[in-house]
C-alpha cells in the first residue's frame, strides 16, 4: 500500500509538471520564421529561420518592487492569437506608406501581467505589458540573447572617456568591432543596435523600439560567453555639471531601480530583424511598425530639407569684405547661400548665445534681423542649445524663440539614454509641436521610433559623423560608411552631416579644424545624400566651397530629404551599398564603396516600363584614385531594361538623377 502510496505521489509530480510546462509556437505570414516559447519556470524565446537557428531558447523577465518577478514560475491564464494586415501613412519618412503585416500571440500571465509576440516576414519581436492598479518601479529587466554557436558579431561598444566610471555616459558614436560573441570587449558595454553574422548569407540586427519612459537597453557577455544579457542604466538621483565645455549632466548617485512608472504600461520592444540578402537589411520597417503613431495631429507644419552648417567648416567663408565668424554678417552670407541653391535652412550652431544660458545673445549677433533677412529670402534659422541650457526652463525658452520666428532647434549634449533622459526627449518633442519647432537631437542615443510618435523631430546623431574627420587621422571611415546603412540606420535617421567638397584618398587624408576634409571621393559624398536618411540633412561644408563646387553643390540641392518609395538594389555589409529612392516622378540613386576599389552593376528595373528616362549621372573620374575631388558628369538615357556596369574608386561612389 506504501509502495502505490508513493508511486501515485510520483504520477501525480509528473502530471503537475507536465501540466505546467507549455509550448506555443508562431510563425511568420510566409512561414520562414518560426518562435518557439516555452513556459515553466522560467519564460523564454526562441526563433528559427527555415531550419536555421537564429536565436537559442532566452529568457525573459521583469523584476519589480516587493520582490515581484515577472516570468518567475509564471502561470498562463490564456492565449490568444490574431493576424494584421495593414499600413499607415509615413509622410516625413523614406516611402510614403508601410505595410504591417504580422501575427501576434498574447500570452496572459496570473499575476497582472502579458506578454505580446509578433512575427513578421522580417523578422520577431516580445514586449512586456503590466496591468497593476498600483504605479511600479522596475528594478530591472531581464533580456538574453543565447546563441548555438560562436558568430562573428558587428558590435558598437561604449567608448567614452568624460565619465570611465559609468558606463552609460555615451555619445552612441562607434565604429563596428569585429569580434566573436565570445571575444566581447572587456571592461565595457555594447549599445544597440548590433549585428549577427550567421555566415552563411544569412544576419541578424538586434533593435528596440518605442522607448518611452524607461531606459535604453545595453547588452553584456553572458557568464559562459555563448551569448548576450541586458544592462540598463539607473536613474539618476544626482547630477552636476561636466564633460564637454562642462556642459553634460554627469550622474554622481544612482537609485536601485530603472524606473517608476504606471501600473498599466506597455514596455519597449526587444526585436530581431532576419535577413539572407544585405540589401534587404539597408531598407527596413521594424522600428517604424513597433511604434506609437503620430501624436501630432496636424503635420502640415513641418517641413523637412537641407541646412547650411556653420561649425564643421569653423565659418571658413573667404574672398569677402568682413571678418568671417560668429557675427552677423557671416550668417547673412551663409542666408543668401542658402536662398539661392534653394536650402531650406541655416543653422546658428555654439556661439551664438551663451552657452549655459541660451536667452542671453552673443552681442555679435543680430537674432532678431536674421530671423527677418531669413524670413524675406524663404530660408528658417535654427538655433544650436545644449541639453542642460535648454531644459532649465523648456517651455518658457521654447516659446520666446518661436515668438519670434525661430523654426526649430538642435538639442546637443544629452549623452545618456536613462528613464529620466528619455522623458526629457518626449517632453521636449511634445512641447516643440506646441509652439510648432522642429528638432534634430544631436549628441544623442540612437532613434528607437519616437520619430514616428513625434515626426517634428526630424533627425538624430547617435552615429560617428563627418565631424569625427576634423581630428581623428585613423577612423576607416569609407568601411563604417558602408557598415552603418545595414545597422544604425536601421534604428532611424542619422545625422551624419554630409557635404564635405575637400576629399582625400586614403594615403593623402589628414585632420583639420579649419579646412577640413572627407575620405573617399567626391562621388561617395555626393551618393551619401541619397543613401543615409535625414528628413533634417546638413550641408557640412562653408559656402566658399560649395560655392567653388557649384556642379556638384546643385546636385546636392536637388536631393529631396523624404521620399516616396525606396528600393535597396544591391550591397554587403561593410564592403558597397545601393540605393535608389523616388520622389513623385523623379528617382534619385547613390552607391558607395569601402576603400576596396569594385565593379557594380546598376539594375534599373526599379522603373516605370515602357518608358524612357533621363540620367544626370555623377562617376568616379579615372583619377579619383589619386585625385580624389576627379569626378566625370555625363546624361544618359535608360530605362527599365538597361544594366550598366560602374567603376567605383577606392572610397569611391556613384551618384544619379533619375527623370
């Protein structure tokens, strides 16, 4: 009797557990993604595509106060799956509409709290969401990435010398290190997003997405090297002044939780785009569809398009009767330039007001005349302010300068992407479309959607620019060029600041501060116009030397800023890309290439058949290889049926109008 006493004991533990551990399985529209999650204990995640794994079995959870774990012994109350099929409008972006095809499983845990997984032709994605009466403070977050193998990986790690003691003080500017998972770099963070190379044709990018109220996710090695766990930064508690011009917000005391929040939340997206062709990857949708729509109601107001810069030229106009600097007279100039080559904008970049006070004016300065010399010439004046100066009084700020006529502002400086810095960013968009200003977050982290939820902000840095060529001589700037198209941009808009008319070959590059200068061909700065989004797109060079480089500076004052339709044509990370994208009846392409001089063919069955199209064409010249500024213009007839093959220089580019 003892005896089945104790067996039926056994049965009744088996039943009980098998019982517990659940299986849910979803698949992609067109059926090559598959995510396999597996409840008992633990939540985790996995995901194949078709037959290849992408992602091994990763847990999830959420740790909140009172030693709440969601996703620890979870118990499923319900599931439930659906399919969408839809699009929406993206008038500021690089097409015209998206299409938002998934299907999604929603799985409903006891204890006030799910999980929503969708699956797309492109790739997955999970986000928590909680339901508590109560507000919450999340004490952390659990997100890992487990591999079955050792990829090689293309990782931005934090580099960042103003604070070595705290890793979350970054200007998310970084080259890709090559490196194993298992050779992570030591002592550091990486930030998202990043890229897997399963090696065999087949990558992966890791994004978030609708990053609000809470902070940015970095990853870490894992304890036995085989894959990623998550960091966040804490929230601050303490600050002072430093960095750059003593011009950040250092953190000198964290809290113990990330965040408090709301009860009922939804929170970030952790999403996974899967690609077998390059090319797929540079013309991707994930960040746009896992985020908030438009809380400006009316858009019409905002207007992208290109801006004459200041600071990366250091004012170096010439060949004039005044001296050139922050005064007047040289923004007057930089006006007229921009009036006549049609630029929508001229940006005051640091110096035109204090720096910690951004209502007191550099007395060389007429703002309010300029603001008027603008207005009478159709070009907007932007105006430069630090993070720090602008938040100490947001709103008031704001609308004194809106009052009298400024378009918009380039925040600088932020340098963190914690729940506190987060907020600020959504407060400022918000309140920047009251008084009708458009931004361009510079010295910020990477976009993850809120361009979607605030389209007034037109642009974000978060990416190793053209300014990095004013002092660092070793930076393969041709090789992130061709790197960056495949995974930053992925995340948003960059504001890379194009435009430099000064190009050196590899072997005759040098930094300057005055005159500085690009690597690569005139041709690769020209087709970058084209292939890096930015609704809000500098032109980084003075206007002495577009002025020099008239040909080429009315090339780049045709390219429209947000497009209709794009088309990825061809490329291989780190090595070339291709791009064509329409805007109404006229198409506009750019190719570049990493210092590797290469052939590539250009497939023009991106175009209306039957018809005949004409081609102002941008190439190489036959001695960009020692001259890099060598370029040859020519106009071709084409049409959907013509390939042609081009020769691209080492850095080299390609760049065309398309009517």
């Amino acid at each position: 009797m003892k005896n089945i006493f104790i067996l039926f004991c056994f049965l009744f533990l088996n039943i009980s557990f098998s019982q517990k551990k659940q299986d849910f399985i979803l698949k992609s529209p067109d059926g090559k993604i598959e995510v396999k999650i597996s409840v008992s204990d633990k939540i985790s995640w996995s995901i194949s595509h078709e037959k290849d794994l992408i992602l091994a079995p990763s847990e999830m959870s959420l740790s909140l106060d009172e030693n709440q774990i969601l996703g620890k012994n979870p118990v499923v109350l319900n599931s439930k799956k659906e399919t969408v099929n839809n699009s929406f409008e993206t008038p500021l972006y690089k097409k015209k509409s998206v299409q938002n095809h998934y299907n999604q499983l929603t799985l409903n845990f006891k204890n006030d709290f799910s999980i929503e997984y969708r699956v797309f032709d492109d790739g997955a994605a999970y986000r928590f969401v909680t339901k508590k009466k109560k507000d919450i403070t999340v004490k952390s977050e659990e997100v890992v990435l487990n591999f079955d193998k050792d990829y090689n990986t293309l990782m931005p790690y934090v580099r960042d010398l103003r604070n070595p003691k705290d890793p979350y003080i970054s200007s998310f500017e970084a080259h890709y290190e090559n490196k194993k998972i298992s050779e992570f770099a030591k002592d550091t963070l990486a930030f998202l997003p990043f890229l897997i190379d399963y090696k065999n044709h087949k990558k992966a990018v890791f994004l978030e997405a609708n990053l609000e109220d809470y902070p940015g996710l970095f990853v870490t090695n894992n304890k036995d090297k085989s894959g990623f766990e998550s960091r966040f930064s804490k929230y601050p508690l303490k600050e002072t002044n430093g960095g750059f011009n003593n011009i950040n917000r250092l953190i000198t005391e964290r809290a113990d939780y990330l965040v408090k929040t709301k009860g009922t939340k939804t929170f970030p997206w952790r999403a996974i785009v899967i690609s077998d062709n390059d090319a797929v990857l540079a013309n991707n949708d994930m960040v746009q569809k896992l985020s908030e729509a438009s809380k400006i109601k009316d858009i019409s107001w905002i207007k992208p398009g290109k801006v004459a810069w200041d600071w990366w030229n250091d004012w170096n106009i010439y060949n004039i009767d005044f001296k050139a600097g922050i005064n007047t007279q040289t923004y007057k100039y930089y006006i007229d330039f921009a009036s006549k080559n049609k630029v929508e904008y001229v940006v005051l970049d640091e110096g035109w007001s204090l720096e910690e006070d951004i209502m007191k004016h550099n007395p060389n300065v007429n703002l309010e005349a300029l603001i008027a010399y603008g207005k009478e010439r159709n070009v907007g004046i932007i105006l430069w302010s630090s993070w720090m100066a602008l938040t100490k009084n947001t709103d008031g700020i704001l609308k004194n300068y809106a009052n009298l006529g400024i378009k918009g502002f380039k925040v600088d400086f932020l340098d963190r992407d914690d729940a506190k810095m987060v907020n600020s960013v959504y407060d400022i968009a918000q309140k920047a479309a009251n008084y009708k200003l458009v931004l361009d977050f510079h010295g910020m982290y990477k976009p993850t959607g809120i361009q979607r939820t605030y389209p007034n902000i037109l642009n974000f840095e978060g990416v190793k620019g053209l300014e990095n060529n004013k002092w660092t001589p070793n930076d393969d700037v041709p090789l992130y060029d061709t790197t960056i198209p495949f995974i930053r941009m992925m995340a948003g808009p960059m504001d890379y600041t194009p435009g430099a008319m000064r190009n050196a070959t590899k072997s005759e590059f040098k930094p300057s501060h005055s005159t500085p200068m690009s690597q690569g061909t005139r041709c690769h700065q020209l087709a970058l116009y084209t292939i890096f989004e930015a609704p809000l797109q500098m032109m980084a060079d003075s206007p002495t030397a577009f002025m020099k480089e008239q040909e080429s500076t009315d090339f780049i004052a045709k390219v429209p800023t947000v497009f209709d339709e794009t088309v990825a044509l061809d490329g291989e990370v780190g090595k070339y890309v291709s791009i064509a994208r329409r805007k109404g009846n006229t198409w506009y392409l750019g190719a570049i290439t990493n210092w590797d001089s290469r052939d590539i063919t250009i497939d023009f069955s991106f175009l209306e058949k039957g018809k005949k199209f004409q081609a102002e064409v941008f190439s190489d010249g036959l001695n960009a290889d020692k001259a890099a500024t060598d370029y040859k213009k020519e106009i071709i007839t084409v049409d959907s049926t013509t390939k042609l093959k081009y020769r691209l220089a080492s850095g080299g580019g390609l760049a065309m109008i398309i009517k």
